[in-house]
C-alpha cells in the first residue's frame, strides 16, 4: 500500500518537478535511498541469487517517477503526531474497507 501510496502522488505530477514525498514505510524510504530498489532492477528485480524482489512491479513504477521528477524521500515516524501522517492513515484505513477495491493481478497470480 504504501509503494502505491508514493506511486500515485508521484503521478499527479505531469511536468519535471523537485519533489520531497514522506512516509512512514521504512522498506519504501531505505528502498529508495539505500540503492535497494536500483540494485534490484540492475539484477533482474532478484534480492539476492536466490530471493526476487517483493512489489517489483510497484518498485520498477516508483523508479520511473523518480527518473521523471526530482524526488527526495523523508522518513517520518507513523502514529507520533504528525497532522499529515496520521490523515493519510485514516484515509488509507478507510479506502481499504471499500467494497469495490481493485485486484491486485501482480500478487494474486505469485
């Protein structure tokens, strides 16, 4: 959720901007700005010889945005108080208990 959360944001975006995105998820902002997601793309979406990339579909989407835009990514403690983190949370909560939810063909067919 939270790589679709980056991925969507990111797309509302149709012109080259700089661009500084928060979030929560640890496994999204080390991802990106430890070279995780980079390397997993250099070596065919694979982790290490053995393990493929999780979401690498939702990896490769984010990677791309990120090619088009200047993005800095900033992590941000979940449920500490932020007015903005805690507003995305209940909107996600939210959104998940929708009944017309799309499938994820990507991980339902793994």
């Amino acid at each position: 959720m939270e790589l679709l959360a980056c991925i969507e944001a990111l797309s509302l975006f149709k012109d080259k901007k700089t661009i500084t995105l928060y979030s929560d998820s640890k496994y999204v902002v080390d991802g990106i700005t430890k070279g995780w997601a980079k390397r997993w793309e250099s070596n065919n979406w694979m982790r290490n010889k053995e393990e493929p990339a999780l979401n690498a579909d939702l990896w490769k989407r984010l990677l791309d945005l990120c090619k088009k835009h200047k993005v800095g990514f900033k992590w941000v403690k979940g449920h500490a108080g932020s007015i903005e983190n805690e507003r995305c949370d209940k909107l996600a909560v939210n959104a998940a208990k929708e009944a017309d939810l799309l499938i994820d063909y990507a991980y339902e067919n793994k």
